[in-house]
C-alpha cells in the first residue's frame, strides 16, 4: 500500500510541474500577443497638415513626425496648379491618409478629386 501512494505521490507531483510549465507558457504567449496588439495599434500616426504654397494650398501627410507625402499641386491633372483653398488641401489629404490607414494605394484619380469637391 505504501508503494502505491509514493507512486501516486510521484505521479500527481510531475503531472502538476508539467501543467506549470504549460500554464507558464501560455500566459507568457498571452502577453506577447497582448504588446503585439498594442505596439501594431499605436504605430502609425498618420497626421495631415496644410500649409501655403506660392499659389494656393497643399497638404503633407506625417507618420509619427516623418513625412511621408507632400503634396504641393492638385494631382492627376496636367497643370501644376495648388489647391485654391486650405479645405480642399486638407479635404484631398484626409482622403489619402484613409487610404493609407487601410493599406491601399495613396494615389488618387480625376474621379476621386470630383468626388470631393476639388476644383480642377
């Protein structure tokens, strides 16, 4: 009898340190995966800021202070013409930046531009 609960002793024993290490793992999975999520959420930045031209307006779009497009005429048309006001500039950059959010393209067409007012 005495076997049988040193046995039974050694038995629960292991099986309890090995359900340890397993719980051990996937809580420390979970964390990972936890400041992946985060880090991934807070990555871009994306920020759209006017600013004055010679002629008229444009937009530049940063990400986290760096930036990444500056736009400083209407695009697609065959003029090198700025936008006629600061709204337009930051209406068309609001549009890219939404683009960029959910990883198309940032390049816009005429169709685009008509679609949001744009005076071309």
């Amino acid at each position: 009898m005495m076997m049988t609960i040193k046995s039974f002793d050694k038995f629960f024993w292991n099986s309890f340190q090995k359900n340890l290490y397993a719980i051990k793992l996937v809580f420390f999975l979970g964390i990972c995966l936890v400041l992946f999520a985060t880090a991934r959420q807070n990555r871009s930045a994306f920020l759209v800021i006017s600013f004055k031209t010679e002629t008229g307006w444009g937009y530049k779009i940063t990400d986290n202070e760096k930036v990444i497009i500056k736009q400083s005429i209407i695009p697609v048309i065959s003029q090198n013409k700025s936008f006629s006001s600061e709204e337009e500039a930051l209406k068309t950059g609001e549009f890219v930046k939404e683009k960029l959010q959910s990883h198309q393209s940032p390049t816009l067409t005429k169709n685009d531009l008509l679609l949001l007012g744009i005076k071309i």
